[in-house]
C-alpha cells in the first residue's frame, strides 16, 4: 500500500518540492503525500539518519526523494544547499517550511537560551529558508510557499516562545504575500490545532496529560492526523488555490468556536481522515 490522497495522482509531475523537517510528523507524513502525487520532493533536516530512513520508506513506494542534512538556522547553510538542488534539479517550484521546535514552559521560567532558540528555529529559520527560495529561484520563476505556524490567536499558555515566533511568521507571510506577487509567487500558512503526531512523544509525561485531556476541549471532540494537515499543504500548494495568497488556514477542530455557555456534548461524530499508510497514532493517547 502507498499513500491514499484525495487529490489527482499527476498533481505535482515534475514539481520539485523542498520540505523541512521532513524527516518526522508531519514533514514526513507530507513528504509521502507529495510524493504520490507525482512531486519530486526534497526533505531537509537535521538528523541525516531520520532523514535516509523517510527517503527508503519513499523508495520502497517507488518514489525519488533527494535529502540534505541542513540547519535552517544558518543562512549560508540554507544558500549553499539550495544552489544544490538547482544545480541538480534545476527548479524548486515550492517550499513546505515546516521544520520547527519547541518545549512546554510557562513565560516566567523560560531562560534566555531557551527563548533565543525557539525564535531562531521558528521564526529565523523560516525566514531564512522564504528569503533564499525566493532569491535564489522564485523571484524569477513565481512559485508557492506554505509555512506551517500554529493556532495562536487566543494567546499560547505552556508555549509563549513558539506562539510569539508562529505570530510572527503568519505576519510574515502576508507581508511577503504582497511583496512577492509580482513574481508569481503565492504565500500562505497552514495554522494546525493539536495534532496525534509523533512530535506529542518528545514532551514530558505532564505535558502529555494536559494534550490527552485538551481532546475534550475541541468541539470535534478528538485531535488532527498528520495527514489532515498535510491535505492542506497540497491544496495550497496546488493549482486549485491559484487565487489564495496571504492567507493562514486554521485547522484545528473548530477549537477557537468553543464556549462555556454553549457545551459541546461527547460524541465520534467527526470522523478523522487518514491517508498515511505508515502513520502510527502516539501511544500516550491511547492510555487511561
């Protein structure tokens, strides 16, 4: 079995695709959907091992993907790499920025160093990685970019340092919407919810009790699969999103709707969509 879209298998032919931090979660559940829909994708990362092991997976699908070993916080690493791909592929017609980190801290015991790198991965990195694309190759050949931030509209207790550098690369991507589309170059954001990704097993076990019980809290009653974000990200990606550009899509469950006068009572009414044949739901999730 190979991925299962609901998207055309030709979607992307011949489309180069870079997506950073492809080698887990979502970068790795999108790297698997492009790739069936005909893209030939680049991921990068900084674990060259999860990255080869993302690679193989592909490969024994019968999809190519190349993978460099790159930190998107150094903006001479990120240059030398995509002049790379250029020279190997000649094109890169769309970025997926989603590498990203993060650990749960509330404001007041977050240190300097762990402030300074949330903000260097999340929002210098992404910008680093925007500004070499489109120097490098869009601003000459347009393209689309889609840059994964996360829902923070209501504040981000736990995580003040990612939901400051998430706010500012959704302000970043309607500034360089406009600045960018005379280019041909389109810009936007995929903002998820609380997503069962393989990321939620890196948090410390009383961090992961408050996302087992946050499952309550969203109106559809349960969290995303990798794969219902990734369908957002080929569907920016697209053709079909041709007039959208500047725009962050929220997918979160309908999180941000839910009130305290209006209850929403437990059901399984909202069924998930899942399209990745190797996706693995955390194990925390499923314990009492």
């Amino acid at each position: 079995m190979v991925y299962q879209s609901i998207f055309r298998q030709d979607i992307f032919q011949q489309k180069v695709i870079i997506i950073t931090g492809g080698g887990s979660g979502i970068g790795r559940c999108t790297a698997h959907e492009l790739a069936s829909l005909g893209a030939k994708v680049i991921i990068l990362g900084r674990d060259i091992n999860k990255l080869e092991k993302v690679a193989n997976e592909l490969a024994k699908d019968g999809y190519q993907a190349d993978f460099y070993s790159t930190d998107i916080r150094d903006s001479a690493a990120i240059k030398e790499t995509l002049l790379d791909i250029i020279d190997n592929h000649g094109r890169i017609d769309g970025l997926v920025n989603n590498a990203g980190g993060q650990f749960p801290s509330s404001l007041d015991n977050i240190s300097d160093n762990g402030w300074n790198a949330v903000i260097r991965n999340n929002l210098n990195g992404g910008f680093y990685m925007m500004r070499e694309v489109y120097n490098l190759y869009m601003k000459e050949h347009g393209g689309a970019i889609v840059n994964i931030v996360a829902s923070v509209g209501y504040g981000m207790p736990h995580m003040g340092h990612t939901g400051a550098a998430r706010a500012g690369m959704m302000n970043l991507t309607q500034t360089a919407a406009l600045e960018w589309v005379h280019s041909g170059v389109r810009v936007n954001a995929i903002a998820p919810g609380s997503v069962a990704s393989s990321g939620m097993e890196t948090y410390p076990d009383d961090f992961k009790e408050i996302l087992k019980k946050r499952r309550d809290q969203v109106p559809m009653k349960r969290q995303a699969t990798e794969a219902e974000i990734s369908s957002a990200i080929a569907y920016l990606l697209s053709d079909g999103a041709a007039y959208i550009t500047g725009h962050t899509m929220d997918v979160d469950g309908g999180l941000p709707l839910a009130k305290e006068n209006w209850p929403v009572p437990s059901h399984d009414n909202c069924k998930a969509f899942n399209g990745f044949h190797l996706y693995k739901e955390p194990e925390f999730l499923s314990s009492k």
